[in-house]
C-alpha cells in the first residue's frame, strides 16, 4: 500500500495533512513519502516484533515520526493470536486466511504467530497522544480494517481523511467489504472520493469529510 497523497493537493483540492497515523505499518514503506507533505507528527502503528524493530530503525532519526507497537481492532485488552504470513510481514493478519485469498493467492501461507492484546486506537491516542492533531487515519490490516474503525470513534470525529485496503468480499475469515466501510464512515461525514480495485477485487479507497 503506497498512499499517493498528491491526490488530496492536486485533485480534490484539499490542504496535505498536518498529523498522519497508519496503522499496519509494516516497515514504513511510506516514510520518505510523509516526509515529503511535511507533516507535523506520523504515528505508526505495527504489531509483529521483528517488524516494528525494522520500522524503528527506518524512522529513529525524524523526531516528528512516533511508532508503538500494538495490535489495532474494536475491544481493547482481548488477546488475540495474530498470524504471521510467508511474506516478510505482508498478508500478516489477526483474522485467518480465507478461502478467497487462499484461491487468488495460493502460495500464501501462515508460518508463525503469536499471541497480543488488542486495543482499540482511541485508547492509544488517548493515553499517548491526547495532545497531538491527526486529520489523516491510513489503514492496512488485512481485513481488520472495519475493527479498526469500530474502536476510533472518537478519532473518527476529528479526522477530514480516511484512506484503507478495501475489498469487495472478505479475503480473510470475519474480515470486511468496502461496502462496510462505506457505511460506517458515511455516519462520520465522509464521502468516498477514489476507489482503485484491482482484478483480485480489493484495492485502495480514500474518504475525506466536506464538498
């Protein structure tokens, strides 16, 4: 997942955001593209060990970037077994893999996992980051996404944008539709303004709040 943030300035014409959280960090593949918007705060939020070290390790020296590691969903403090995938962290899930990705994507598999308390991002921000503005919530969490959303209602309220790996089925056991998504965030105030799937039918979609 590479967010373009682009879009917001060029297309719809929106100010770049000014504090970004993403959740399922991974490595911070997107680093160097925060960086370039000029942000004042980046939380990133990752919960597999040995990825979170990587991620650390990539964003230390930018005081402005934060990472802390959880696993994000709609209850805090329910362990859960999160399932590490084939795949240096990526198709790494709380949820297990489900027939249609297994199908679409036969040689992933689950070698690893192990067990984490959830808890839900208002909590974190709340306990962390009370003081700090976020206007932009990124999500990759393969199929938790809905979950992730579930347990930020207060964010929820603050944030103008929304961008998030969708689906049009659930790929992942008890994982979500961008159908779902739609209809949590329109009691937000957001309208979908770019939907990209792809021919595996999931893909990105960004949300924003206003005209």
């Amino acid at each position: 997942m590479s967010f373009p943030l682009w879009y917001i300035e060029k297309k719809l014409g929106y100010p770049l955001p000014k504090g970004i959280i993403h959740v399922g960090a991974n490595e911070g593949q997107e680093f160097e593209a925060y960086q370039a918007a000029n942000p004042n705060i980046v939380l990133w939020i990752e919960p597999i060990p040995t990825v979170y070290e990587k991620l650390c390790e990539r964003i230390y020296a930018d005081k402005s970037h934060y990472a802390v590691r959880h696993c994000c969903s709609d209850v805090s403090n329910t362990e859960v077994v999160f399932n590490i995938a084939n795949m240096g962290g990526l198709a790494s899930s709380m949820l297990p893999l489900g027939a249609s990705i297994q199908k679409s994507y036969p040689g992933i598999c689950y070698v690893n996992s192990f067990k984490i308390l959830t808890r839900t991002l208002d909590s974190i921000l709340e306990e962390s980051f009370a003081e700090s503005q976020f206007d932009l919530l990124v999500m990759d969490t393969q199929g938790a996404e809905l979950k992730v959303l579930q347990g930020a209602h207060q964010l929820l309220k603050r944030v103008r944008y929304v961008y998030s790996e969708v689906s049009e089925y659930p790929l992942y056991d008890g994982g979500c539709t961008h159908e779902q998504i739609d209809s949590l965030l329109k009691l937000y105030g957001f309208k979908l303004k770019h939907l990209a799937i792809n021919g595996k039918d999931w893909g990105d979609a960004l949300y924003a709040k206003g005209a």
